[in-house]
C-alpha cells in the first residue's frame, strides 16, 4: 500500500506540473501577442517584424508540446513501474493472504479449542468458587483452631519448662537405674543360666511324669479289669455257696453244673417251674459225657426239649437247637398231634432214646442249675 500511495503522489506531482508548464506556455504566447499587438500599435512595425514574431510564437508552442510529452512519457513509466510493482505487491498480498487464511484456520481451531477450555475453566472455576467457600469455611475454622492452638502452645510451653526441670532430674534418676539395670542384667544372667538348668530338669521331671501318668492309667486299667473279674468271681462265688448248700437236697455236681432229679410226677410244665424254683431249669443236655452222666437217674423223665413253638422244630429251654439225639424208632411221631414235650428214655444197661409225649402227662425231671 506504501508502494501503491508513493506511486499515486508522484502521478499527482507530475500532473500538477505538466498543467503548470502548460499555463506558463499559454501565458507567455499571450503575452507575446499582446506586445505584439501593443507594439504594432505603438510603434506602427513592418510585415518582416510580423513574421519573426509568428516564427517565435510557433518554436515556444513547440517547447511547450515537447514538455507536456516529457511529463506524459514520465507518466506513463511510473504508472509502468507501478504496475509491476503492484503485481508483485498482489503476489505478495495473496501469498500473506494465504499465510493469513491458514492462520484464520488455525485460530479457528484455536478459538474453538479455547471455547472448549473457556467451558472447562468456567466449570473449574465454579469448582474453585465452591472450593474457596468451603476453604474460607476451613479457614475460619482454622484460624479458630490456631487460636486455640496457640493457647495450647503456651500452655506446653510452660509444661515443656515444668518437663525439663524433671527431665534434669530423671536424667540423674535413669543414670543411677542404668547403674542398678547393670547389675540386674548380671543377676537375669545368672538366673537364665539356672533357668535352663532347670528346664532341663523340668523336661527330664516331664518325661518322667508322662511316663509314671501312662504306667498309672495302664495300672488303672488293670484295677478295673481286676475289679470287674473279682466283682464276677465274687458272684460265681455267690452262685457256688448257694449251690453247695443245695447239695444237701440230693443235688450232683457234674462238670460246671449241678443235677437234681425229682421223684414227684407232674406235667412238663409244672415240672420246669420246679426246676425254676430250686434256680434252674429243665436239662439241657449239651454233649455225649453229660448224657452219659445223666445215666445215674435211670427211668423214664422230662427233660428241657419241646417243639410248642414250631411243630417238628426241637429246641431245648435255652433257645438252643437239637443236636446230639437218638430217637427211639418212629419217634418223634407227634402222637394225636399232641405230643410236643421230649423226654429221656434210660434203661439199667445204659442205653438212652428220646421220645416226644404230650406235656400233660406226668412224670419226674431231671433240674440242672
Ligand atoms: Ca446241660
Ligand atoms: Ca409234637
Ligand atoms: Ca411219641
């Protein structure tokens, strides 16, 4: 725009100067004329005078043409100039026009980006608004606070003074326990060291302990198998005082168990609760040496076997099952399907059969206890 103004000014002065040039000509062309005029009225010159002057008058005209050619000529050079100035200040006005656009773009963006952060700031703003009330609210509470705790400080102060007094003083009180902590420390050592002796005692007195605890619980538990063994001998010895003082009554003893052969007759069932009376029962005859004991009875008598529970299913009194037995021949033939106690047949030369008979008949037993 420089360029372009500083052209324009020198147009102007070059216009300025050619309308003065030409003024000055037509000035002087009419002034000559005028003398001319004036001088041929005064002083009356000839027809030569006359075309002198008009040969003057067309040598300045001409003057005046060449300049105002000269001022056009500079003219049009500086508008020349100007021309390719001004194309080479639009190449540049466009170049920085786009340096300039690109730029626009790039505070567009930048002005966008800072809308963005002018958002952002305003929201953290309205955060640290809030911030500073809450902090204004601490303050006033600190200040408080700083109040309170500067009061406390004199307060320590001076409990600080009252503590140094009597640090001095358990300083003095902590060097005489120092003194007496040395002595203490060689009195633990000597005690750790009687410690472990007896703690080795202790372990060995343990050790024994243990063993003497376990040697008491297998001794205890020998008393008791003892105990309960003596309680049980003691009432099988019971049970033998009482059977001996039945020997008296015609009772044999056979093998671990007592006999007792009744010689009153009465029906199966009252003859076991004789037996049951004298504290047994009816004969169970278990093996061939008890059968061939019982020989001593002889005759015909009832002994502990029936089938009352289950037709033809033998068992003796004790729940137990037939199994040593020598039936006379046809027997047991369950007589009028009422023959469902057994009794023993023995004859002098020893030989014994059993046979069944119905449980009323009467007849004597044999008791075993
Ligand atoms: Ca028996
Ligand atoms: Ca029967
Ligand atoms: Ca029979």
């Amino acid at each position: 725009m420089d360029i372009y103004e500083n052209t324009l000014e020198c147009v102007q002065k070059d216009k300025r100067s050619l309308r003065t040039t030409f003024r000055q000509t037509r000035g002087s062309i009419e002034t000559t004329d005028q003398e001319e005029e004036a001088g041929s009225w005064i002083k009356g010159n000839t027809d030569a005078a006359d075309t002198g002057g008009r040969v003057m008058k067309l040598v300045i005209l001409g003057f005046g043409v060449l300049c105002i050619l000269q001022a056009s000529l500079n003219v049009a050079l500086r508008l020349g100039q100007s021309c390719i100035n001004l194309s080479e200040e639009i190449n540049e006005q466009q170049k920085i026009y786009s340096i300039l656009n690109m730029s626009h773009h790039n505070l567009s963006e930048e002005r966008d980006e800072l809308h963005k952060m002018y958002s952002i700031l305003m929201a953290e703003k309205k955060n640290l608004l809030e911030e500073k009330e809450e902090l204004q609210t601490i303050n006033s509470f600190l200040n408080t606070s700083h109040q309170n705790l500067s009061e406390e400080r004199d307060e320590l102060q001076r409990l600080y003074s009252v503590l140094n007094m009597s640090h001095h003083n358990l300083s003095e009180e902590r060097d005489e326990l120092q003194k007496m902590y040395s002595i203490l420390m060689a009195e633990k050592k000597s005690l750790l060291e009687e410690k472990d002796e007896l703690q080795t005692i202790n372990s060995f007195l343990n050790t024994s302990h243990q063993n003497l605890s376990e040697e008491r619980d297998e001794l205890q538990r020998l008393y008791s198998a003892l105990q309960a063994r003596y309680n049980n001998v003691d009432e099988e010895k019971n049970k033998i005082l009482a059977k001996l003082q039945k020997l008296n009554n015609n009772w044999l003893y056979f093998s671990g168990s007592f006999y007792h052969c009744s010689d009153n007759k009465r029906s199966w069932e009252d003859s076991r609760s004789f037996c049951q009376e004298q504290g047994g029962d009816l004969v169970v005859i278990n093996n061939e040496e008890e059968q061939n004991f019982l020989r001593v009875y002889g005759g015909r008598r009832w002994i502990g076997l029936s089938d009352r529970q289950t037709e033809g299913v033998w068992k003796w009194v004790d729940g137990s099952s037939l199994t040593l037995s020598s039936w006379l021949s046809g027997e047991p033939n369950d007589g009028n399907g009422n023959e469902d106690c057994g009794e023993i047949l023995m004859r002098d030369n020893g030989d014994w059969k059993l046979n069944d008979l119905s449980c009323n008949n009467e007849q004597s037993c044999i008791c075993e206890m």
